[in-house]
C-alpha cells in the first residue's frame, strides 16, 4: 500500500517542472514522514542522488524522517521572535504539552512584527504570551 500510494505521488508530479518540495509535502502530508527508503524511491524517480534529497528534507522543518503521532505546535524561535520574547514561553509551552504534543522549533514563519508566534497544522498563530501559547498546547 506504501509503495504504491507512493508511486501515485510521483506520476502525478511526473513532467512538473521543479517537483522535488511538492512531492516532498505530498509524501510527509499522506505518510506522516519522509523515511529513507522514501528518500531513494523519490531520488531514483528524480534522476536525484537520494544525498540531494535527504538535504532537502533535513534542510526544511516541514519534513521528518519518522512519523510521530502526536500534534505538533511548531514555535518560532527566530531573531525577531526571539527580540520580542518567545525564549521566556519556550519551559511553560514545554511543560504543557509533556509527552502528549511535540514542540518544533521552527526558525522563521514570517509573522516577524507580530511575534512570537507559532503554527499548529495550517493555523499561524501570532502575538503569543505564556497563556495564550499553553491554551494552544493543550488545545493541539
């Protein structure tokens, strides 16, 4: 089912020109992960060295190599977040989402002014404090 679930991702993007981040979305959005053995059956469709691919996925915080269940908030730990306080948020976010939400840092969202912010799925979340940010921990 994997392989060929897989195999549909990449006829649909065969002809596309630069496919590589479309396919790489496809993949982790239908799969929860991007795995190794993904990574070589992606390069070898690409005409790719399965080394070009993995640094696409190690590069962008989009991709994982393993699927992890649990909801993710990803928080901006950028310059800009960092200039308007996300680093004093970072242990109450940590303390409220334990073992049962993922906290990723994730370094840019682009909501710079309205920092500090953070994404859960599609949803950008900005202007955080301590209470709004462990609401939207225990809400994931």
């Amino acid at each position: 089912m994997t392989n060929e679930r897989l195999q549909e991702i990449l006829a649909r993007h065969a002809g596309s020109e630069g496919p590589l981040l479309p396919i790489l979305h496809d993949v982790q959005r239908a799969f929860g992960c991007v795995s190794p053995d993904m990574q070589q059956a992606i390069a070898q469709a690409l005409n790719l060295s399965r080394a070009e691919v993995h640094g696409v996925v190690s590069f962008y915080h989009d991709f994982t190599e393993e699927a992890d269940p649990r909801p993710c908030v990803q928080l901006c730990r950028a310059e800009a977040c960092q200039a308007r306080g996300v680093e004093a948020l970072v242990e109450a976010a940590e303390a409220a989402a334990g073992n049962r939400v993922r906290i990723s840092p994730v370094y840019c969202l682009g909501l710079c002014s309205v920092g500090p912010a953070a994404r859960i799925g599609d949803a950008l979340h900005a202007r955080l404090d301590a209470a709004s940010l462990v609401r939207l921990v225990e809400a994931a």
